[in-house]
C-alpha cells in the first residue's frame, strides 16, 4: 500500500493502514517511481492547492492517474477527494486529476473554526459512523457511475466510482476504521 506523502496528514494514514493491511507493506511515497508498485494508494488530506503542485512536479500525477485507470483502488481523503475530481466549483488554483466524475466544493462547511464532527449514516455501514470534518470540501455534482455513500448537512461526504473512494472528511483521525476496511476490501478483490 502506498501513502502519498507530500504534505498533510500522512503518518495517521500510515498507523490506520498498518492496523488494517494485514501482511502487507505499507510505503510512505515522496517521489515518483514507487506508487506503480502499489496494490492500493491514499491521497491524505493537507492543502490541495501545495499538494497538487508538488505532485505535477514530482511526476506522481501521472502515475496515480495511470493507477486509477488501471483499477488499482485509491482512498482520497478531503484534500485528496478535491484532487482526484472532474471538476473544483469556483476554483481554478487547483488543477484536478479527473478521475472522479464529481464537482467538488472546496471549504464548503467554512473556515478551520467551523471544523466539526457528524455522525453519518453510511451506505453498507451497520452502525453511524462519526466523522471529522476539517475545512472540508463537499461534492456538489456526482456522475452515473458515482454511488453517493454518506451525506452531511444535506451535502454528499462520500462517495464510490469503482475503485476510487473519496471522502470529504478525516477516517484516519479516528479509531473507527471501517473506511480504511472497506478500502482494504476493494484492494483484496483486485488481488
Ligand atoms: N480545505 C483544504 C483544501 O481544499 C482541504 C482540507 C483538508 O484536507 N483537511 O485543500
């Protein structure tokens, strides 16, 4: 498994998926070369506008992009959601990847001071799952291959286009790692 390291919170992502992943290895990914290796890849959260420069300098765009459409599964988490959409509403500082058919809202709860969390019904999901909500993009247009998995405040939070999984929120920073599961699933299957 492959975490894209350039900025953000990359080490939670790491110690979630090392809970999850069984015997496999998990790689901490700063430059290009690696991430054709990798049976699964995050995008962790951070600043999309750095991330998304840093990843088009090091080259790794094209290699994520050659991932998603090779079926390898990604797990985009707010900050990588914004990166792996179609299209950003009103934003043209971030130049999406475009594998996700969806428009994304960047800060669409607000400033960092109006972070919060929610419990959100999830699609698949028993139980509510409680969710941490960082300045927060949300998905204001899904395509027909999108399945919606969880809305907040009438918003959709997390969504599924095959093997592409993005969430607007923050599934590392807590211990409830039915998410990161629920990728490690979709990465079994591919195997
Ligand atoms: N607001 C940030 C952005 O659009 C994302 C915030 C986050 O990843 N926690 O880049």
């Amino acid at each position: 498994m492959g975490v894209v390291a350039i900025q953000g919170d990359v080490s939670e992502h790491v110690l979630a998926l090392k809970r999850v992943v069984g015997q496999g290895e998990v790689l901490v990914v700063r430059k290009a070369g690696v991430l054709p290796q990798c049976d699964g890849i995050v995008l962790p959260g951070g600043e999309s506008t750095t991330i998304s420069k840093m990843m088009s300098h090091s080259g790794m765009d094209g290699e994520i992009r050659d991932a998603a459409l090779s079926g390898v599964p990604i797990m985009a988490t707010c900050a990588g959601l914004v990166l792996i959409s179609r299209e950003i509403e009103g934003d043209d500082r971030v130049r999406p990847l475009g594998l996700m058919d969806v428009t994304i809202g960047r800060n669409a709860f607000g400033s960092q001071r109006e972070s919060f969390e929610a419990d959100l019904e999830v699609k698949g999901f028993d139980e509510p799952y409680r969710a941490v909500f960082i300045r927060a993009p949300c998905i204001v247009r899904c395509g027909q291959e999108v399945e919606v998995l969880a809305r907040a405040r009438d918003s959709v939070v997390a969504a599924r286009q095959g093997n592409l999984f993005g969430l607007a929120f923050h599934p590392e920073l807590t211990d409830d790692l039915r998410f990161h599961n629920m990728f490690m699933e979709a990465v079994a299957d591919v195997l």
